[in-house]
C-alpha cells in the first residue's frame, strides 16, 4: 500500500523541482494553467528635433544687416537695458542647417549702458556688429587660433567702479575691431575714426563690477571663448542693449 501525501507536501515537491526564476508555475492538477497573455506596451511619441533658426535670434532687420555673409561665429552680447551695466552672452555657430546657439553666460558691460555714438570717455560701450579679428593676455596663450600677444603690457591695476581689484582682467582680451587697426595686438592705439571716438574695446576678464566700455565674462568663459573662435570662421560680437539689436 503506498501511503497518500497530503496535497501541500506535493504543492512543494513540485516548486523544488521547478527551481527559482524560471518562471514556471507550479499547480495541483486539478485545474487547468491560466492561459498565456501577450501585452503590448503603448508606443511611444517619437521626439522631433526643434529646427535651427536661419537668422540670429533677438535681432532686426538694421542689426541683421550688419552681419557679413561670411560670417560663421558670432558671440551676441544683449544688453539688459540701455543704461543697464549688465549683459548675457550667447556664441552662435553656423552650420548648414541654420544657426546653433552655445551656453548663456552672464557678462558685464559700461556703466552707463550702451550707445550708438560711442565717444572717449562717455563710459558706455558701443552698439553694433564687428569683426574678432587679434587676442592676447598677460598669461600665456590658451590655445586660440587667433593671432595672440602674450606680455606684461596687459598688466591690469587699481580699482573698479564698486572698489573691486581690477588685477587680472587681462590675463586673457579678445579685441574688437571698433576704431582699431585688425591684424595688430590689442595693445596697437591707432584710431582709424580718430581718437575722440575712442577704442581699446575688448571682450576680456571680468573683474565683479561694471567696465569703462569693454564685455567682461568669466575666466573660463574667456578660455573657452579663446579655444573655440576661429579666423576661418570670420567670428564677429553682435554688441548693444535688447531694444537696439532689435531695430
């Protein structure tokens, strides 16, 4: 006589033998397995790229008109208002299918804002659209491809507007081709429009408060500004408050 094992000793047995996650279920004869069930996951919407802008964004027809055919790199300066001493800055790149924005940085500018008629002294830095054409620093070059001049005529001293030390500021400049001779260091003081209209505007170091007419950012938004513009790319600034670029 074989002696009858209860049904939970049975129940057991069989989930030894199946073993763990092969996910077999274990059942006790007397009903049926339940019936396999294929589901479907619910597609998912395919993302679309956003299209390029083939104009730089924020400008006008005057501003946009300034800007050479040419022209494959542009650093836009947006002014937060006309007397404003505070600035962003975006650096666009060209490519075939329209313009391709980098990262915003924040920047300084004159403290008295911009304006259209930039004069020696004024304290506001100029409107408008020019070429990046010469570099240099009084540290050594960080690997741009544009010309640079390294010496200690880029020493930076005294204080700022707000009291702030200004040493350091020209560690790194990019010049920008307003009243200036392109080709020459940043340092050459030759005045196409003559000296009353006044110069020596550069895109260099910020040093925490407001510039007498230059764009101050970051240090390291100054290294990477210097390592990506390329003279092959004829890089311009596309400089003023809002209300102007967009005119």
């Amino acid at each position: 006589m074989i002696p009858h094992k209860p049904r939970a000793v049975l129940l057991a047995t069989t989930l030894l033998l199946t073993g763990c996650g092969t996910g077999a279920v274990a059942t006790t004869g007397d009903r049926p397995p339940a019936p396999h069930r294929t589901t479907t996951a619910p597609s998912r919407p395919t993302a679309t790229a956003t299209p390029l802008p083939r104009q730089l964004p924020g400008l006008g027809p005057t501003t946009l008109a300034q800007v050479p055919a040419e022209a494959r790199q542009a650093v836009v300066v947006t002014g937060h208002g006309r007397d404003s001493a505070r600035s962003d800055v975006v650096l666009y790149e060209r490519t075939g299918t329209g313009w391709k924005a980098g990262e915003r940085w924040p920047a300084h500018n004159a403290v008295r804002g911009w304006t259209d008629h930039h004069r020696a002294g004024d304290l506001r830095s100029p409107v408008g659209v020019f070429t990046l054409s010469d570099a240099g620093g009084l540290r050594p070059d960080p690997g741009t491809r544009l010309p640079y001049d390294q010496g200690r005529g880029f020493t930076a001293t005294g204080t700022g507007f707000e009291g702030e030390p200004l040493a350091g500021s020209f560690d790194y400049v990019i010049a920008i081709d307003y009243n200036r001779r392109p080709g020459t260091t940043p340092l050459d003081w030759t005045r196409p429009l003559g000296t009353g209209r006044g110069g020596g505007i550069w895109l260099h170091v910020d040093h925490g408060g407001p510039t007498q007419g230059c764009v101050s950012l970051s240090r390291a938004h100054m290294r990477a500004l210097l390592r990506t513009l390329d003279p092959g790319r004829h890089p311009v600034v596309v400089m003023g408050d809002a209300a102007s670029l967009a005119r």
